[in-house]
C-alpha cells in the first residue's frame, strides 16, 4: 500500500510517500480501505515529536472509508460497510482499527463530511460538556474557522447559548453565517468583551492570559488545542488574580474519554449532519501525495474547516 511516512522529526517536508505492505487486521480488529484521511493539529504536533510519537510511523488518527477485512471474532456482514475509525496511521491506502470504535456512516455523509466532522465535532462537543454549557450563557470560542472552533460554534448555537466567534478577518462572515451572534475580527476588533461564562479555546498561546480576566464568576474555560502554541506558565497566576469568582480551567484530550461514549456521540454527530441539522466543513481536498503541502497549508493558518487527504 502507499502510506506517508515521517522518518526522522522536523517540518512537512519530513513527510514522504512510500510503499509499505499491507496490514493484516488482528483479532477484533478491521482492515478500511481508506478513501479519506483527515489533516489535523495533532498530525503536526507529532510530526514535530510530541505527543509519544516515534519516528518511522504514519500520521492520521482519523480515516472515512469502507470494510476490506476482519480480523478473528468479528463479524463478516461489516465486510464493505461505509465507517468512520479513530486510531493511527490514516495517511495510507489502509488503515487497522478496533472493532469497537468503529461508526457506521448514513448513507447522505461522504468520507470528506466524515472526517471533516469526526474528530474536530467529537473534541468540541465533549468540550461543551466539561464546561457544562447551558442555554442562555455567553460563551467565547476562539480559532472559529478552524475545524474545532467550528464544530463548537454550531454546536453552542444550537444548545440556546449566546456565541461570540473569534477569527481571522477573511473568515468572519462565514463564521456568522454558523449562528454566532458576535464575531471578534482578529487583529481588527481588539478584545473580546465579557464576561464570559465559558470559554472553548482550540488556540492556546500567550493571549490566554488577558483572557482568563473576561471569565465571569464561576466561569469555565477549556482548552482543547494549542494552534498558537501551548499554554503558558503563567495561566495559574492569572487564574489567582480572579480568584474571587471561582473560575475552573481544564483540558480536553479526547484520549481520556471512554470509547464507547465516543462512539455514540460521533453517530448521533453523523446522523446531525445527514439531517442538515450540522454542517461539515472541508476546506480543501489534496491526494494524498500531498501530504506535505496539506500541512504547510494548516501551519500558515487562514483555513476555513478541515483538510482532508484522499489515498
């Protein structure tokens, strides 16, 4: 199979095509035959040499495609079945996962849809929870073009929440077509204004710290992402300076949340969208020899929704 190997850490162009065998799926496990690879911050980071990566491994965590082959103790009618799979190694013509994380796809959600949903709706819906978000509260989103940012914009929206959208300029009417009352124009519109009850941050970085200051009392604020790099050492400072209203800052690794309820929550995503009830947003769709370039374009940032990679 072709795949996309990162042999040694460093910038996109560590990312080579190469010729790997195919894989054999274990017991429990199934064999997709991928048609699409989502392009995320994560693929980056370890790249870079973060987050317990090796090098000589294939990047992607998340593909859409078809059954090819099942493994011991799994049933042969998913044989063909249209899935979306959470894992490692999406950018190949072949990808391994449990049986048990797999989700089925509606028939009216394309493996672009798929991916472009997935991940980024999974990380932003259970961010939404961990903050507890309610009806009628103002919430904060930061990185609103991205595919985090976006999924949690629609889905705050629909929850009866007040939205104000953080973004670059050329992607602020797109934003405020997803539903947010107040668009915040990076660069143009100066700071957000709070207070805010909740704030949802895929971006991280150093303006973390003025914006702990517009959390209201007993504010919450999650970061689910580090666009702008991770999240400084000072945040518990500036958490101690607005002691008084009892502010709550966490993080959000959709690692720590148990498959099975990951599961059910990307069918009930994918059967949002298939009702137009949730839109998926692709940015753009490169073959997957490009791998490269599809980074260096996630890197320079500007992007609205997801870059996905087709084999």
């Amino acid at each position: 199979m072709r795949a996309i190997v990162v042999k040694e850490f460093g910038s996109a162009d560590q990312l080579s095509l190469s010729t790997l065998p195919d894989p054999a799926p274990g017991a429990g496990e199934v064999v997709v035959a991928v048609e699409a690879a989502g392009v995320g911050l994560v693929d980056v980071l370890q790249r870079q040499g973060y987050l317990g990566a090796s090098p000589d491994f294939v990047p992607g965590i998340e593909v859409a495609g078809r059954v090819a082959g099942v493994g011991a103790g799994v049933d042969g009618a998913l044989l063909g079945k249209r899935v979306f799979a959470h894992g490692q190694g999406g950018y190949a013509e072949r990808f391994v996962a449990g049986v048990g994380g797999l989700v089925e796809l509606p028939d009216a959600v394309s493996p672009e849809a798929a991916v472009a949903l997935g991940i980024n709706a999974l990380v932003a819906h259970f961010s939404i929870l961990r903050a507890g978000l309610r009806a009628g509260e103002r919430v904060l989103v930061r990185g609103a073009s991205g595919g985090i940012g976006a999924m949690a914009v629609q889905l705050a929206v629909r929850l009866g929440a007040e939205v104000t959208a953080a973004t670059s300029a050329g992607a602020a009417e797109r934003v405020a077509a997803l539903g947010a009352q107040h668009v915040i124009r990076r660069g143009m519109d100066g700071e957000p204004w709070g207070p805010f009850n909740v704030i949802i941050d895929p971006v991280a970085g150093e303006a973390m710290l003025a914006l702990i200051g517009t959390l209201a009392p007993n504010g919450r604020y999650v970061v689910n992402g580090a666009a702008a790099g991770f999240p400084p050492a000072e945040v518990g400072q500036a958490l101690l300076q607005i002691f008084p209203r009892s502010p709550s800052y966490s993080l959000l690794s959709l690692d720590s949340v148990p498959q099975e309820e990951r599961r059910r929550a990307a069918a009930e995503l994918f059967a949002e969208a298939a009702r137009g009830e949730l839109l998926p947003l692709v940015s753009e769709v490169l073959p997957l020899q490009e791998a490269a370039r599809a980074h260096k374009m996630l890197e320079a940032g500007g992007r609205f929704g997801k870059l996905v990679l087709r084999p």
